[in-house]
C-alpha cells in the first residue's frame, strides 16, 4: 500500500516538472529554429545539387581529355626513350673520344637535366594515377 502513495507522488512531481519546462520554452522561438533549420536544409540540398552537377561536369571534360592525355603520356614515353638512347649513344661517343668538348659538355648536361625532368614529369603522371 505505501507503494501507492509513492507512485502518485512521482507522478504529480513529474506532471510538476513538465509544466515548468513548458513554461520555459518559446514557442516563437521554436519555430524561428525550426524555420532556419529549414532554410539551412534548403541551402544544403542547393549546394549538393551544384556539386552533382560540377561533378558530372568534370567527369565529362575528364572524358574528352583522356584520350589526348593517354596519347601525350604514350609520346612522352616514347621521347625519353629516344633520348635515353641518345644520352646512351653521347656517352659511349664521348667515352671514345676521352677530349671533352665544351660543346658536347653542354648537350651532354642537358639532355640529362631533360632526362632528368622527363622522368619526374612521367613519375608525377604515373603516380596521380592517370596513366592507363
């Protein structure tokens, strides 16, 4: 029996407790949230549907490029293999000829520093990932 009692005061102290956070609480201001909760929803699913469209947009401009860009990465690799060969044939050349000239020197440098730029340029394309 004195669980009854009990009972009933938890239950007028809660209905106590209710009425005062009702009290509390603004109605006005609850709606102005919920209208700026809306009109954040608005601005998020326009921002999402620009990304889409930008995103289908890149996928596109991505689509008409890659050709070219697979046919340049297939020269360029073809070049710096014609010019490792050439580099190749210079060495041997000036290796036998044992008199450098400032001439040869100077090519001779250069075609490596262009060896050189070639090669990071192909490893860059190579490691974004668009080569075939």
């Amino acid at each position: 029996m004195e669980q009854q009692p009990e009972m009933e005061l938890i239950r007028a102290a809660s209905e106590e407790l209710s009425l005062q956070f009702k009290t509390l609480i603004n109605t006005d201001q609850v709606d102005n949230i919920n209208e700026l909760q809306h009109l954040i929803l608005g601005r998020l699913q326009d921002s999402n549907a620009i990304l889409s469209h930008f995103n289908d947009y890149s996928q596109q401009c991505f689509a008409e490029v890659s050709g070219d860009l697979s046919h340049n990465t297939r020269l360029l690799r073809s070049m710096k293999l014609d010019l490792d060969y050439i580099f190749q044939k210079l060495s041997t050349v000036s290796l036998r000829i044992r008199v450098p000239d400032d001439s040869v020197c100077t090519l001779y440098k250069r075609l490596d520093e262009f060896n050189t730029i070639l090669g990071l340029v192909l490893d860059l394309i190579h490691n974004k990932g668009m080569l075939n």
